[in-house]
C-alpha cells in the first residue's frame, strides 16, 4: 500500500477542486449562527464572524452582514481557530534528514518544500492551518526549518508563512547518537556516539560561531570606522544559522526525550547566551516541568505516544497537563500527517489526562503552539485583527464525533468537506476515463502485434514498426524477416 | 511521510512513529539490556477484594444482547455474571457499587495486539513479537506473553479487559521476519498472576501473512518507492502459495494417519499437529491482507482450501464488499487513524469504510495492530462514528463481534448470565475521549486501574519547586 505513486490521476483528482475553490473566493466573508470557540475570550453561542481582506474584522453575537458578503450559515456548528501544528513534516520533497555529518545546519527545509504533497490537504482536511515543518533529528544540530501555512494548490513560494521568523532543528539523546541505526561495517560510526558527545558537538559547534560572529562583528566595525582596504571574512554556511541563534533571528526547536539532556541543553543555551525555543517530544519533560518553565522554553509533545524506543518508555499521557501546571506554554503536535489530522481529538486528551480545561486543551493545538512558534499576533485564537484561518466542525471539536466541515486561510475556504463529497463522483468518473483510454490504447497495441505476426512476411517489416520496444515483442515465426533497424526505431514511440 | 509498502504491513502507527525521528530505523541493535524493565510494575496484577459478588446498581447499563437497561443493576458472583436487569435488588451478600449516573459496558476486546511479547519497540532484547522462518505454526504467543508487561494495567486502564496476542504484531527484531503462518494467537485477560489465570483460550486462530503481489516496495533509504518487475514478484508469490498448499495438503494426509493409523505409522510431527484444526476448519485463520488483489487472492485460496477465514487489515476490504460478503468473511480492520492508502482514494476512506462494510452486512472489528497505542482502540471506533457508523454497531466492533469472530461469544462480547464477567464502568460515553474509567471487572474480579503512567503522575505532580540557583 503505498500513496507514495504521484500519478496524473492523484493530482487531478485531488489538487483541481480545491485551488478553484481558494482563487475564486470573495473579500468579505461573515460565518454567522456559530458557537464559536475564541480560545482567548470563551464562548460565544450563536455568533458571528466578520472576515475582511484575509483579516477578522469583528466577531461577536451582533455583527452587522455588510452588503455584498458571503454569508456562511454554520447553524450552530462550532468554529474554532484553525489548528497549528507546532512538528510536521509535510511538504517536503524526499527525506527529512540530512544525516551524514553532526552538524547539517547548513541545509534548509525551505529549499524542498513540495506544494503537491497530497498530505497537506489531508491535514487541513483535519482542521490544520500552520505547521511547523522541520528537519528530522539525525544530528544534534539540524537543518533550518519553516513554518508554513496549508495553502493547498498554490506554489511553494506560497506556502511559507509571511514573517514567522525561521527556525533550526537540534536533537538530543538516541537519534543523533545513533542508537537505534547504527550504520554498519564498512561504514564508520559517526560522533557522537553517547549523550555527552551531542552536548560536545552543541558546544563545539557553538564555540566556532561565536568566534566567527566575532569575526565579521571586527568586520564590520572597522568597515563602518571607514577603514581601507579590508578583506570580509570567509563566509561560512554552516556557522550563519548559528549565529543567528545567538543574535535571537532564528528558533531553536530541540527535539528531545530524557530530563537529563534537556536540562543540559538549557544549561548549553545559557553559556552561548540564547535561548531554546520550544523542546519537542520532551516527553520526560513532567519530571523537570520547573526548570523548563524558568528558561522560557514551550513545550511541544504527543498526547499519548510511549514505548517506541528506550527513552519514550517513561511517557506518560499526563505529560502536557503536568508542563502546563508548572507554569510551561505547552502545545501538543503530529509529528506525523496523519496523527496531524486529529490533533482536536489529542487535545481533548489533556482533559482527560490530568483534568486540563477545555478551553486550554484547545489552545494546546491553537494559541500555545502559535505563542512557540512566534505567530500569535497573526494566528492561534479568533481575535479581530488576526488572520482568518478558521475551522468549523459540526460538533465540539473536542469530541470524538466532531468532523471538520470548512476550513480557511487567510479568509479563503481552502477545504469545504460537502465539496470534496460531490466531486468525488466527477473525479471517479474522469479517473475511469483515463484508465479506459490506457487500457484501449494497450489492446489496440496487441491487437496490432497479433496482426502483425499472423501477416504474411511481405508485411512483416511495415507492422512491426508498430511495437513498442523490441525486448517486448513476441518471439517472431521462424519464416519471418527480422525488423529493420530504421523500422524500430520509428515504432519506438507511441 | 513513513508509507511503507512492506511486504506485511502489521502494525500501521508503528511505521508512522519512524518519522517522529524522521530517521530510518532499518536495523534494531541492542546496546543495552534493561533488565527487569517490565518487572518493575507494581500494578500489573489485581487487587482482590474479598467478596466476589458484587451489585453494580442505577447504572445504564449496555447490554448489547438487548435494549440499554435506565437505572439497571449487574449482578457478578463468583466471576460470572449472575443477573442483569431494570430494577433488580442487590443480593444480600453482594458488595455494592452505587453507579448512578455512571454507565456500564462489557470490556472492550482489542482483537490484534501484540500484548505482552513486546515491551519497547526498539529495543531488541525487550522483542519475543516473531520467530525466524516462514512456518511455526506450532507456536504459541501466550507462551511469551509477559504477565509483568507495563502494557497490560496501562492498556487496562483503557476500559480493556481483554485482547488477543498475536505472531507478527508490533515491532519485529529483523532478524526474523515472522513468516507465513507465523503461530497461534492467544485470547488472554488483562489481568492475573501467571498466564494460567490470564489465559482464556492460548489457540484461538492461525495467524497466516498473505504474501503480497505488490511490485512496489517503500525503500527506507531513499524514502522512495523501489519496484520490482511483476514477473520476479509473481514468481516469488507463486511459490510461498505452492509451499502454504503443500503444508496444507501435509496436515491433512497427517490427520488422516493420525486418525486412522497408530503412531507406529506416522511420525509425530508437532508443527503438522498444529495445523490440523486449520484444515479440518474449526480453528479460524487470520489472514492479514490489505490491498484488492491480496484480498481477493487470499479468500479464493482459503475458499479453495475450506478454510474458515477472517480477514485482518483490510484496507482495501471497501473494493471487495461483494466478495466477502459472499464467502461470509468478517473483517477485522486497520486503524481508523490511518492516511488513505493511496494517494487517489478519498481522504477520508479509511474512517468511512466501517460503515460502509457493515451496510454491506460485513462483520467488522476494530483493533490497534499494535501494542503500544491499544488504548486508542475507542477513539478508533468513535471516529467511525463521526464518519457513518451507528453507535451501537461501533460498540459492538470493540466487543462483541471479535468474539462471535474467534469463537468466545459465548464466554464474552455481551452482559448476559453465565458469560465472564469482564465489564467496565464509566462517567459517560465509552467512545468518547474525556470519559473516564471508574470501575473495572475481569473474570469477575474488581481490578486496580493503577498503572506505572499513572504512577509516574502522581509520583512528580508531588516534586517539590527545585531551589533557586
């Protein structure tokens, strides 16, 4: 089973609707009668939100229809902040990981960003909005990473989110010390090979951009003294991300798993003088809650993953409603496309698991990760001025029955679910189409070749022309010439 | 992101949790042997009152043998359920939990895990999921389970009480693949001592991975499909059905001499021996099987072979409907939460599908295909729900219908005298993701609910504020 075959079918029958249906939207949107789920400022039944521009321009239970707009009629239906996935990896064109050195800060999520990956709209199919889409963690110092938003059916050079500031993967603990995979003979072991190797590769790699900041901070002094003759230090691809790290330009998400190594990537951060971001999975982060919450850290975590590797097998489900009541900016994300299309439902989890309220359990998925991610004056709550990404279910998104039924960005419907059902029967259709055309066009071509050999040998040469490739041809008569060369290489084409 | 096309595709999250590194986990080694890792659980046993006849009263109570009882009270004596009914007194000898407000369900029956013969899914030495070679059909996977393993009283505190361990579920030491007919699975109960009180049927099913005709194959490395030409994968195929046919056809000329002949004329055969109940077709095969032509291929084979089939995986089940329904083959199904299985299907086929079996009179059942996320199995269930199937048929999915698959209905799957008392109590829907867990029976017994995650909770919501440095 594998969804990995991008066909001419896939594409047609899922990138045409939807692209049509973003383009051909109006500017001024209202979503009226919705039970609308704020996230910052409670709920308000029977409401009303008023879209402009891409922008929330007011919501509230008396929000005048402006004329012109398009009415949106939820009947009740709950509206929530679309939904902010702070650990994705969606949209990339290949592998995640650039594992063959320790530090691969060099390369960047950005540059592979594929629009036609069909899990960006199964995602947004499940509420999702933003992802924060990073390099795997193969190295203690990862690839730079984006945060896109879902923008399905518009080119790569769309999908980034306007402004996010840019982000850095590192990786503590079993994957970049190679645990789990470690390349075998010939191959060489690559350091580090235990915990305090990827704290020295951290500190190593650090140490080098700071004297390499140094440099080009003489660099430019001296230059703007007016001093002659200067020669700008070499530039260095692998150090600029870093010492954007340092100069507060650029995020650290730290994937990690075990106490030990996110208090000593805290205590890392400190001695270079910046600050970690987010740590992901931290999934031993309930035992050192305090300590994350003084460094100004968020957490990013699954709702109830364990016991895949030795250092998730301390995870508890209880581990987000822990972090949150220590004070921690806690978001609970997929790290998967499909774990993505669901993170309403892991959300309401942290209710269940160490008694959170609804509403925080929903800025878990909403205004936290945005908070992390540095985009909660844009997205994360519905809020006028905001951006209009929005999701609207037909029961409480916190229930196992709710199912997303529209989803915006930036005001425009992206996914409307009553659309996708009634394509269906048009995209079948053409599908069948296609494969019809195929088939014919295969049995034309045998129907030919059987000809062919039952002709006499005068017309041996002329149908042979017709085949597809000489290794394909049946073994010809005995009594028949063999093509001509001239004649093959014409037929070799349909 | 993690598709894999594998030639098994037996656990569909774990192949997702290959992206939480986003690495390539190709080769399992062990670096280190925790020893006594799942010893330390505590928990694992139940904690035995000291009556065994319990009232639970006021409850609404889902039988599903009949209509949901208001107000109903559930009789259990000696780890059987005595009574149920609307109105009935509390015997006077019976402990009684007052459950008003509460709701009472049969416990849930996750049908394929792989409970209790795997621990951590990388750490090899933690592995006893597969055997090496293509034929064990002599094994038996309650011989492996784990009484200890942290997975059961977490997997319990899920509302379920019992499950089936099978060959091949979970994560797999490479070395040995797991095989064709890979073993026995065993129906145990979530709670107990040893395996001899845990145990409710050790042989309940064959587990048989159908070989796949499938030319594409995910290659880990390349994070690419890599295909093989047809005629080098149907020559491969051909010959895995030919050997499984001649297996077969042996176990039953070996029924034959067994029944017929002393043991003077035949050689006691241990593997032959076990395949005996499967050609005779009183024990099920579980056939696991996920695309259209595997499907298709492995209920004509098992239909040829009369053997009684069910089929587990199903993925592409939707594309066969006629075929199953015709040959009465019940399904159980891959997760809900699963992404479609190709990239042109709908995208939300995987959560229609239920329903769109059982309206074609297919019996389905859920499961995890996995040990890990076995709590999950009601959010799997819910969210088929939220796509189209009746509640009462998704409970029944978590219950009753496995059993009816592998032969226990008469033991388990509904709240009716005279079956095992294995029944849950909560604050409110079952398939709903806040709802709680208050009480829970298995074989009768009030069984703790206490489990190492919920250990740990307690254990550092109590930590102190570290100092200030």
């Amino acid at each position: 089973m594998s969804r990995k075959i991008i066909g001419t079918l896939a594409l047609l029958s899922a990138l045409i609707p939807t692209a049509a249906l973003a383009q051909s939207f109006p500017e001024v949107t209202v979503i009226r009668d919705a039970t609308i789920l704020t996230v910052s400022h409670g709920t308000i039944q029977h409401g009303s939100i008023l879209i402009r521009d891409g922008k929330i321009a007011a919501v509230g239970k008396d929000v005048a229809i402006p004329a012109g707009a398009t009415v949106i009629d939820a009947a009740g239906e709950f509206v929530m902040p679309g939904i902010v996935d702070c650990h994705s990896h969606i949209a990339v064109d290949g592998s995640v990981n650039e594992g063959g050195v320790a530090v691969s800060s060099m390369v960047n999520i950005h540059d592979v960003l594929n629009p036609d990956d069909i899990v960006i709209y199964d995602d947004l199919a499940g509420g999702v909005t933003v992802a924060n889409v990073l390099h795997g963690s193969a190295n203690p110092i990862g690839g730079q990473t984006v945060v896109i938003k879902l923008r399905w059916g518009k080119p790569a050079s769309e999908l980034p989110f306007e402004g996010a500031l840019p982000g850095i993967k590192f990786a503590l603990g079993e994957n970049p010390k190679e645990s789990n995979f470690r390349p075998q003979p010939p191959t060489p072991i690559r350091y580090p090979a235990s915990r305090m190797g990827v704290e020295e590769t951290i500190r190593q790699a650090f140490t080098e951009a700071r004297e390499y900041k140094k440099t080009w901070d003489d660099y430019d002094r001296r230059k703007a003294a007016g001093e002659a003759n200067l020669i700008a230090p070499r530039r260095d691809l692998k150090l600029d991300p870093l010492v954007e790290v340092m100069e507060g330009k650029r995020y650290v998400h730290a994937h990690c798993y075990r106490q030990d190594e996110i208090l000593m990537l805290i205590r890392v951060a400190n001695e270079f003088g910046f600050k970690v971001r987010t740590f992901q999975h931290v999934l031993e982060g309930y035992k050192i809650a305090d300590e994350i919450a003084a460094s100004g850290a968020g957490g990013s975590t699954f709702s109830d993953w364990w016991a895949y590797k030795m250092e998730a097998f301390d995870a508890i489900p209880y581990n987000a409603a822990l972090m949150a009541e220590r004070g921690v900016v806690v978001s609970i994300n997929s790290d998967d496309a499909e774990e993505a299309r669901h993170l309403n439902q892991e959300a309401a989890k942290a209710i269940k698991y160490g008694g959170v309220s609804p509403e925080e359990a929903l800025k878990m998925v909403t205004l936290n990760p945005a908070i992390q991610l540095g985009i909660d004056n844009r997205v994360g709550s519905i809020d006028v001025g905001k951006d209009a990404d929005l999701a609207i279910y037909n029961h409480d998104p916190l229930s196992v029955y709710g199912v997303a039924q529209k989803v915006l960005i930036d005001g425009q419907v992206y996914f409307d679910r009553s659309h996708d059902l009634t394509q269906r029967a048009a995209l079948e259709r053409e599908k069948q189409a296609l494969v019809d055309k195929e088939k014919k066009a295969a049995e034309d071509e045998k129907k030919a070749e059987e000809k062919s050999a039952k002709e006499p040998d005068q017309a041996a040469t002329k149908k042979s022309a017709k085949k597809k490739n000489p290794d394909q041809r049946k073994p010809e008569p005995i009594n028949t010439e063999p093509p001509q060369a001239g004649a093959l290489s014409e037929g070799g084409t349909r | 992101m993690s598709r894999t096309s594998s030639m098994r595709r037996r656990s569909v999250i774990p192949a997702s949790l290959i992206s939480i590194a986003g690495l390539l986990l190709v080769i399992v080694t062990p670096f280190f042997t925790p020893a006594n890792l799942a010893a330390q659980d505590s928990s694992a046993v139940p904690v035995s009152a000291s009556s065994n006849v319990y009232a639970i009263t006021g409850a609404k109570i889902y039988t599903l043998a009949g209509p949901v009882i208001e107000n109903g009270t559930l009789v259990i004596r000696d780890g059987k359920i005595a009574a149920v009914g609307a109105g009935l007194a509390a015997p006077p000898d019976a402990q009684v939990i007052d459950a008003k407000g509460l709701e009472v369900y049969p416990g849930l029956f996750d049908p394929i895990t792989g409970m209790g013969l795997g621990e951590i899914d990388q750490v090899l030495s933690t592995q006893d999921t597969a055997e090496t070679g293509d034929y064990n059909p002599d094994i038996v996977a309650a011989t492996a389970v784990n009484p200890s393993s942290v997975h059961i009283a977490v997997t319990r505190a899920a509302g379920i009480t019992h499950v089936l361990s099978v060959e091949g579920v979970g994560a797999i030491d490479s070395r040995s693949g797991g095989g064709l007919l890979a073993g026995q699975a065993s129906a145990i109960n979530l709670a107990g001592w040893t395996m001899k009180e845990m145990a409710i049927d050790k042989s309940v099913a064959m587990a048989l991975y159908w070989p796949s005709l499938s030319t594409a194959e995910y290659d880990e490395v390349s994070s690419s499909l890599k295909h093989k030409p047809y005629t080098e994968v149907k020559e491969a195929y051909d010959k895995q059905v030919n050997d499984l046919s001649d297996w077969l056809d042996r176990a039953r000329h070996y029924a034959q001499a067994v029944e017929q002949g002393s043991p003077a004329v035949y050689q006691r055969d241990l593997k032959l021996e076990a395949l005996i109940p499967v050609v005779q077709g009183k024990q099920p095969v579980l056939v696991f099987a996920d695309t259209a032509r595997d499907i298709r291929n492995s209920v004509e084979f098992c239909a040829k072979q009369n053997l009684k089939m069910i089929l587990a995986g199903g993925a592409e089940a939707w594309k066969e409907k006629i075929l199953l329904k015709q040959k009465n083959i019940p399904v159980i199904l891959d997760p809900t939460m699963r992404l479609p299985d190709e990239e042109d299907f709908p995208y939300d086929k995987p959560m229609t599908q239920p329903a769109e079996l059982v309206a074609a009179g297919i019996p389905i059942a859920f499961a995890s295909f996995n040990t890990d996320f076995s709590r999950r199995l009601s959010q799997q269930a819910g969210n088929a729900v939220a796509y189209g199937l009746s509640r009462d048929e998704a409970l029944k999915a978590i219950t009753l219908n496995a059993a009816r698959m592998f032969g226990l209905a008469d033991r388990l799957g509904t709240i009716e005298p005279g079956k095992m008392a294995n029944v849950i109590v909560t604050d409110g829907d079952v398939l709903e993701l806040r709802t709680q867990l208050r009480y829970l029976f298995i074989q009768g017994k009030l069984t703790s609910l206490d489990n190492r995650h919920l250990q740990f909770y307690e254990m550092y919501r109590k930590r102190p504020k570290p100092s200030a440095q």
